[in-house]
C-alpha cells in the first residue's frame, strides 16, 4: 500500500517537473508565432505604416490581451 502510494507521488512530482520545464521553454514560442502573426496581418491592413510602429502595436494588443 505505501509502496503503491511511493509511486504515485514520484509520477507526479516528475510530471509536474516536466510540465514546468516545458513551460519555460516553449512558452515564449508561442508568444512569438503571435507576434509574427500580428506583424503580418497589420502589415497586409497598413501598407503605409512602418514596420517599428506596427511592431509596437502588435506588443501592446498582445500584452494587453495576455492580462486579461
């Protein structure tokens, strides 16, 4: 009983372990195919716009929209 209950407790210290490595790792990937999604569709919309300004807009719809 406490052995099966050992090996519960060690799965799931692992898996949390993994879920929070994977996080850092790939949780900026994500941000980023959203910037450059952003960056693509403003540029299609805006073709008068410079690419800096649009950039910035792109940061702050994504932040403001990352806070909610």
């Amino acid at each position: 009983m406490i052995k099966k209950n050992i090996y519960i407790i060690l799965f799931l210290l692992i898996a949390f372990i993994m879920l929070y490595i994977s996080r850092t790792e790939y949780g900026s990937f994500s941000l980023d195919k959203s910037m450059k999604a952003c960056i693509i569709a403003q540029k299609k919309i805006n073709k008068n716009k410079n690419i800096e300004d649009i950039k910035i807009f792109c940061k702050k719809e994504i932040n403001k929209n990352l806070s909610k």
